[in-house]
C-alpha cells in the first residue's frame, strides 16, 4: 500500500466486493466513489455554453423538467432547447473522448447504448413538439469557435423569432 493514500482508501481497499442478485460483484468501492463524483449538472461544458449564452444577451432556464429529457438549457422565446452531451457518456461520434473502458465491456456496452437511445427518444418528443434541439458536444465548448460553430443555428435563427 502507498503512503500517501488515505486511511479511508485503504480502508476500501480492503473490503471484500459484494455480490449482486445477478451474481455479479459490484464496482469497486473506490471505482464506485469516482463515479458518484462526476456531475449531472452545472458542469463545466455546461457553464461555458451558459456564460456564452450570456454574452450574446440570451436569457433561458435550467434543467426543465417538465420537457423530455429535461435539457441542461431552454430558451422558450426562440422554442429551442440545448443539451450539452459529455462525449465519453454520449457517444460522440469520431471524438477521441469517446472511449471504451477495458473492464465489463458488455455493461459499458449496455450503458452507452442505454444512453444514446435515450438521447433519441428525448430529441424525437421534442421535435414533435414543436421544439429545436441542439445538442453541443463537451469538445465543442473548449474553444470560442467550437461553441460559435454548434450554436450557428440558434445565433442565426435569433434573427427571425418564432412567431
């Protein structure tokens, strides 16, 4: 055991992992902790694409539950919504951040396809009602004109508003 982990970590360390009612052990314990860790919302893809909203004079609402998928942003007067997709989560096609773990390959598998179906069902019932969707991809945010290029539709739809 290293020194410098903590009393809790070794702790963890050595428990034994715990059997599903599928017969398959659970996630590690300090596997478990790092993925309880990554955040739903307010991360920060999602707060850069807020601070550019911003700064282009938009005003919108977080999180509405009441639509499907609940979108990380929605701007009713233009009736489009944003979602901003972690690219390992999501599936962003031909990104380098779209990995597979190593380990449990059929439950990541699973889990990813869970997700992208997901996201589809949330874009169609959208759509069909009434709603813009765009979807931006957490590689996107990092540059100003990455976020520039997967917002066009919306700074070039504020022109004309829904009527």
């Amino acid at each position: 055991m290293a020194h410098s982990e903590s009393k809790e970590t070794q702790n963890l360390r050595h428990r034994a992992p715990r059997s599903s009612a599928g017969g398959e052990t659970d996630v590690d314990p300090i596997r478990r902790r790092i993925m309880q860790r990554v955040r739903q919302r307010d991360t920060l893809p999602e707060l850069a694409v807020r601070r550019f909203l911003h700064q282009k004079r938009y005003r919108f609402r977080l999180h509405v539950d009441g639509l499907p998928g609940s979108p990380d942003i929605v701007l009713k007067k233009y009736r489009t919504v944003i979602f901003v997709h972690g690219c390992f989560w999501h599936r962003h096609q031909g990104c380098r951040r779209t990995t597979t773990p190593k380990t449990r390959h059929q439950f990541w598998q699973a889990k990813f396809s869970a997700n992208v179906k997901r996201d589809a069902i949330s874009n169609e019932s959208l759509e069909a009602l009434g709603w813009r969707v765009i979807v931006v991809w957490e590689c996107q945010t990092t540059t100003v004109l990455g976020l520039t290029q997967s917002l066009k539709s919306l700074l070039e739809f504020q022109t004309k508003p829904q009527s």
